[in-house]
C-alpha cells in the first residue's frame, strides 16, 4: 500500500522538475536570441533607400554623416577607425556595394591616413539598421555604430 500511495508523489515532483526544467531553458534561449539580436548582424540586399538621411556616431566621440539622395555625403568628425585622429570631415560620393551591405565613402579631399575608399557595413543590431565603423579586434565587427537620426529632407 505505501508503494502506491508513494508513486502519485514521485510523480508529481518529477512533473514538477521538469517543468521548473522547461522554464529555465525556455529563459535561457530567450536570453541567448536577445544577446544575438543586440549584436550587430549584416544585412545583404539593403536599397539606397534605407540608407539615405543624417547618421550619428552612438559614442561619446561624436561625429556624423549625411547621405543624400544624388550619391554625396558630407561628414563632421566621422570615425573611420578607432584612432582618435583618423577622422573625416568632408564632402564627396557614396555609394552601396553591389550586394548592399556597405556603405562606400570616396571624398573628395581625402585625408593622406585614409583609405581612399572607406565602407562602412550596414548592420542590422537592436533590431534598427545601423551603420558600422569596422573593429581590428579579433571576432569583434563594429567597434563603433552610426544611428540614423533624421531621414532624408
């Protein structure tokens, strides 16, 4: 008799675990996809469109650039690497690589540390299309991201 009244129990606390169980997986897959979808992602196939407007550094360093619809930018203190100085301040033409995943800057006065054609990836991170100033740390993509703060005037 003891054996069964025994069994109904195990039963129960093992439903139990394993729903506790269920949970924290469930939590943890969560957490992981939010972790993911903060991380900065490439995006292929974006139009000219989605570029298009004024871009700000999210960082303390400031800078900005502006895209405009007949292929100029100016930028104010765009990062272009992580060096303080290696900034541009400029005007001249943009345009998107053929997949449409960077954005290529080609100034008109470039600076003589700069490459001549700089890109800058458009990513896809918090769930908002960003612009990205490549990192040269290992495994890292972005060291810094532009956000769109107005759209084309």
């Amino acid at each position: 008799m003891s054996g069964r009244t025994k069994s109904p129990t195990r039963w129960r606390r093992r439903a139990a675990l394993i729903a506790v169980a269920a949970v924290l997986l469930a939590g943890a897959v969560w957490r992981l996809k939010a972790i993911r979808d903060a991380m900065p992602q490439v995006t292929t196939g974006n139009a000219r469109s989605s570029v298009l407007g004024t871009w700000k550094v999210e960082d303390p360093y400031g800078g900005q650039v502006e895209l405009a619809a007949n292929g100029r930018f100016s930028a104010v203190g765009l990062p272009l690497d992580t060096a303080p100085s290696a900034r541009l301040t400029g005007a001249g033409k943009w345009s998107l690589d053929d997949r449409g995943t960077s954005v290529i800057l080609t100034p008109d006065h470039a600076p003589s540390d700069m490459n001549p054609d700089t890109s800058m990836p458009v990513v896809r991170a918090d769930g908002r299309v960003k612009l990205c100033v490549y990192s040269s740390s290992p495994g890292v993509l972005c060291d810094l991201l532009l956000g769109r703060t107005a759209a084309p005037q």
